[in-house]
C-alpha cells in the first residue's frame, strides 16, 4: 500500500491526489520520460517530481529504463535517466455483460489482455447465477496466472441497460429482463476489490479513449450495435454522462415516422429495430425462406445456428439482394449518425458490434450518407471508423473503466 503522506510535499490530500494522477496519466500517454520532461509536461515542480517518483519506484510502479530510448537532441545537455510506467506491476479485472454473454479478462496497467474467458447464458437465467458464474470464471484466471490479488487494483464492469454509476446498481436492462440488480456489492462482496459499473458502450468509449484509437481525441462517439444499440461519448478524458446516466440511447432515436417494428421500449420507427442483429437476422431468415436454393439459404444452412456472420458471408458471395438490405441498415445508421454529428460534433466516431464485423460491407454507406446529411462541413471534418478491439473492446472497456477510477484517478490506494 502507498502511503499518500509520504508522496508529495503539498500541503492538502486533494492536490496530493491530484498531482499523482497527472503523473501516472503522463506516464501512460509516453512509453519513456525523463523527470524533466514530466515536469515540463505537467507544469509540477521538480521537487514534487522527485517524491511521487521516488514513491512510485519504491511500489515497483514505475522503473528506470536508461537512457538508450529516450530521443535526445544531439547537443541537449547530459543525458536524462528515462522513466517508464512498469505494465504489469498492478492489474485490473474486464467484465463485460452483454445480452446472453459474458466476457471476462485480467489486464496490465496498459489495459493489455493477460488472460480472458468468455461464456454464453439463456436469457431466462438468474443475474446472480449468472455474476456467480462470472466470479468462477474470474477465480480460475486468477489461478491459473498466479495473480496475487492484493495486486489488483479494481474491478470494472460495462453493463447492459442504464446503470447507476454512483451505486453500482444496473436499473434497468430489458434485453436482459434485469431490474435493479446491485452489481457492484455482490461483486465487491465476492471478489473484495473496489468495484465501478457503468453501461457497457459507455465502458467502450473510455477503453478507447484511454488505451485505444482516441488517445489523442477530445470528443469521441462510440457506437455500438448488436442486440441493442447504443452510444458512449468521452469529452476531454471525462465520460459524458448526461443528468440521469442515460446519455447515448441513440438506439431509440426516431429514425421512420410511420409504420417500423414495434421497439423493445414501446415506440415504433426508432434505430434499434432497424439495424440491430436480430431484426437484421430476422429479414435474412425470411429472406432464405423464399429463396431456398440462394446464397444466402446456402449459407444459413451451412452451419447449426446461423448468425450474422452467414449474413455477410453471403453478402461477401455476391448475393445482392443481402447486399441491398445491408446498405439499406447502414442507411439508417448513417442518418443516425448524421443526427449525432449535428448534436455532439465529435472528432471521432467508432463503430463496434455488427458494424465492425461486417464494416467492409455497412461502413461506406454509413460514412457516405453520414457526411451528406450532417450540417454544414461537420461531417466532412469527423473521422469514422470501426474499433480496432474488435470483440474485446467490451472487456477493455470495463477494465478501463477500474483502471481510470483507482488507478489513473486515485480514487483508492493501491
Ligand atoms: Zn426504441
């Protein structure tokens, strides 16, 4: 455990605290620093420097890693000692709950994945057997990897639905059928580390913006679709968050003003049931139906329990009816978006879900009718892509959401 008394001269717990979080959070953005270099960087001065430091390699958390690395002008004066953040001196637990699976994962300080383990439930099963089941996987990583858990700093969990951050509690997940679940206790009660929850797109958007492509970004929109469809937003480091937790249900944004599947929340014409994996599964069943001896039947049927990914396989085939209706979703999605970039004005938008797997088919539609239908040039400045974390971006998402409160925030000792 640090003892904060003894890391810094300031005078109050708060600036302390505070000037620890700047250093580790610059210690992270540089793989190598020199002390002189931090406190150009973050404006503290060398003597505070010298003691965070001397605390931090004292906690094996930081170490010195020569000089060979560090880019030295040629002239500069004597050569600097380099500093470097020391990965896995701590670690972090993933979880991911999304609709009929869990992801579960140990991470480095760097949200690297050291072990992970995934499993699938009926969506009739309880939330505790599921979390139960969740804990057992969880102890059997840490087994196996001879984790001590003293080591590990929190544990961080991006879950379906609204959740309330401060609680912990998940209020409300209908594709899940879970009401008022308290996350945080039964986990913290079984695990005993400090436990954050919050929505899992939302966890997303920070694992991003702290490990991932929006390192260097200020306003990040992450959109995720599968079961249900929702977005995060990180502004400057911080999750946006909006009065009630509830920003980012773009998935129940009114895309169609007549007709459109009855959604899950009780309106019609919203996103959701236009562009999530069921109802995109349900068209191509249909679909394969009438045209049993197409690609698509043929594809459907290669395998027991067909999902969308026998969809864009047909798709890839050259089926072009398949092809149609998957531009016709990504149509949608890119009004939505169109929408989002007119509201938030973000610098980046990531996609993850069904529209990273299948982003060579639904993206350039979905970045073509975003720019044309967002105002002004604010859709020709945002960039667009799909999450380069692919199906882990849930589990580093919850970790990072452990690492930024009692790690990169200090939110705890350590
Ligand atoms: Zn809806």
């Amino acid at each position: 455990m640090i003892n904060h008394r003894t890391l810094s001269g300031s005078n109050s717990a708060t600036i302390k605290s505070h000037n620890l979080q700047t250093i580790l959070k610059a210690l992270l953005r540089h793989e190598h620093i020199s002390r002189a270099h931090l406190a150009q960087l973050t404006g503290l001065s060398n003597t505070t420097i010298t003691n965070q430091i001397a605390a931090l390699l004292e906690q094996g958390i930081v170490e010195e890693g020569g000089t060979a690395r560090l880019q030295q002008r040629p002239g500069a004066g004597r050569p600097r000692m380099a500093l470097r953040l020391v990965p896995d001196a701590r670690y972090a637990v993933g979880i991911h709950i999304g609709v009929g699976q869990i992801r579960v994962a140990l991470t480095n300080l760097r949200a690297n994945i050291i072990a992970s383990h995934s499993f699938t439930h009926p969506l009739d099963k309880s939330a505790n057997d599921v979390l139960d089941q969740a804990v057992m996987q969880l102890h059997n990583l840490i087994e196996q990897h001879g984790i001590d858990t003293g080591n590990i700093i929190g544990v961080g969990v991006g879950a379906s639905g609204l959740v309330d951050p401060e609680t912990g509690v998940n209020v409300m997940a209908p594709n899940l059928g879970w009401n008022n679940i308290p996350v945080k206790d039964y986990l913290r009660q079984r695990l005993n580390r400090p436990v954050t929850v919050d929505n899992n797109v939302r966890a997303m958007a920070l694992g991003e913006a702290l490990f991932g492509a929006a390192k260097n970004v200020r306003t990040l929109a992450f959109v995720y679709a599968r079961y249900g469809v929702g977005a995060g937003f990180v502004v400057d480091e911080q999750l946006y968050r909006g009065s009630g937790a509830g920003a980012g249900e773009i998935g129940h944004t009114t895309i169609t003003l007549e007709g459109g599947e009855l959604c899950r929340c009780g309106n019609r014409g919203c996103l959701e049931p236009l562009v999530s994996e069921p109802s995109i599964m349900a068209q191509a069943q249909e679909m394969a139906r009438k045209y049993s001896h197409g690609l698509l039947a043929h594809h459907l049927n290669s395998v027991e329990t067909p999902t969308i990914e026998q969809v864009f396989a047909a798709a890839r085939a050259g089926d072009a009816a398949v092809q149609t209706m998957l531009t016709e979703r990504a149509r949608y999605m890119g009004i939505a978006l169109a929408n989002l970039v007119n509201i938030l004005n973000p610098e980046l938008i990531l996609l993850g879900g069904i529209f990273c797997q299948g982003h060579d088919l639904l993206l350039p539609t979905v970045e073509q009718v975003m720019r044309q239908r967002s105002f002004g040039n604010l859709g020709e400045r945002v960039e667009i892509k799909a999450t380069e974390f692919t199906t882990q971006a849930g589990i580093i998402g919850g970790a990072a959401l452990a690492l930024d409160r009692f790690f990169y925030r200090q939110e705890t000792t350590f």
